[in-house]
C-alpha cells in the first residue's frame, strides 16, 4: 500500500476538563509536531476557536458549561473545522448522535490510547487537507461506476461502488451503519444492518485480493471508515 506522507503541522484546540488527560494529549500531539491548546470549560470554546480558528477540534462530550454534544452542533453550524469526539460513555446512541450532528471520529476514553488519538488526528488532517497526501492508489470512475486499485480494476456490484465511493470519499470519517444503508439500494427499499455488514465484507474481499490489505476499517456499535495508509 502506499505511504503518505504526514500532513502538515496544525493548530488542534483541545476541550478536556480532566487536566491530566488534557496535558498528556497536549504533549504527544506536540511531540508530533503539532500547536495544541487545552480549554476545560465548554463555555470558552467558541470564543477560542473564533479568536485563533484552529485546524482541528479534540472535543470532550461531557464538559462544565456546556456539553460536547451542544458544542458540536455550533461547530459544524458555522464551520467545517474537523471535530474528534472524546468520552468515556459507551452508549451506542451517543456515538450515532455525535456523528450525526456532524464529528468526524468518535473515540472512548476507556480504554485510552493517545497514540491512537494522535494516529487518527493524522488521518482527518490528511483527508482535509488533500494537497499534503500523496496521489492515492484507489482510483474511483463515477461516471463508468468502475474503481481500480494501482490500475487494476475491482470487479464491484453498483451497490459495492456506492458504498466504497462513499468511505473512500471522506478518508478517515467513520459513516454509521444508519448512513450507510441509505446508499446500498437507490429505491429505498427496506435493508437491515446486516445487509450492510454483508456488503462491505464483500468488498473487503475484493479490496485485499488486489492489494489494497484492510482499508476498510470497522467502529465497534457504530460502523465503518476507510483508511488511506
């Protein structure tokens, strides 16, 4: 598979209130060469991200002041910037409301790995910022509904096509199974979740048989997301 590069520094505001948690994960994003900033109180989180317009937001879901959910959805009412969820609850109807008011990622404290926070900053930043990653090795024809893999073509369904020219398109997102079966049959038709999980193992299937290993990663409780590399 090809190797990207690693996107370009950033400004990652983090929204923590548990100081310890904040500061390791200021410290392992500045060890990757990143600009990070830590507010505790969700009530500063708008003034912070209008005065310095941040390139990502690490956002805690239960904070003082306001709540991670309420902060999520005035984000994503003024401005694309990348948002990843941090919290330590494992409802599964917290991660779906969180990605639908608009997160890019979802990740639980328990358990917690800051390298995997900071693995996953990388993917959103390469994704948003498409000029610092390299060509990619997919490549996606809409128009003739075919895709192909360093030229060789994958021999997809239309509904596989639309599923993997959904992931692809959004590297690094998670898409929730509910989002995903919007897109499995154009006619609205009644399909389960696991009509979804069928059809993405399938091509899984075909992905890893022309090289491409396992791109198509699955979000325990939520559903799925393509990785570049």
């Amino acid at each position: 598979m090809t190797v990207l590069a690693d996107p370009a520094p950033a400004r990652i505001l983090i929204v923590e209130d548990e100081p310890k948690l904040a500061a390791l994960l200021a410290d392992y994003l500045r060890a990757a060469g990143h600009e990070a900033e830590c507010v505790a109180d969700g009530r500063e989180v708008m003034a912070a991200y209008a005065a310095r317009r941040h390139d990502l937001i690490l956002l805690d879901l239960m904070l003082p002041g306001v709540d991670g959910l309420t902060l999520c959805r005035e984000l994503r009412a003024t401005s694309p910037v990348p948002i990843l969820m941090l919290t330590a609850r494992a409802d599964e109807a917290d991660r779906l409301l969180g990605l639908e008011l608009g997160a890019d990622d979802y990740i639980a404290k328990n358990p917690f790995s800051p390298r995997e926070v900071v693995a996953r900053v990388k993917a959103v930043l390469r994704r948003t910022r498409p000029a610092a990653a390299a060509e990619t090795p997919l490549q996606v024809d809409d128009a003739g509904l075919r895709a192909s893999w360093l030229g060789r073509d994958l021999e997809l369904t239309p509904i596989e096509f639309r599923l993997l020219r959904l992931l692809a398109g959004s590297p690094g997102r998670v898409y929730a199974r509910a989002q995903l079966l919007d897109q499995v049959h154009e006619d609205g038709r009644s399909v389960t979740d696991r009509a979804v999980d069928s059809h993405v193992k399938n091509l899984r299937r075909k992905l890893e048989a022309a090289g491409a290993g396992d791109c198509i990663r699955s979000v325990y409780g939520v559903g799925y997301r393509y990785e570049l590399g």
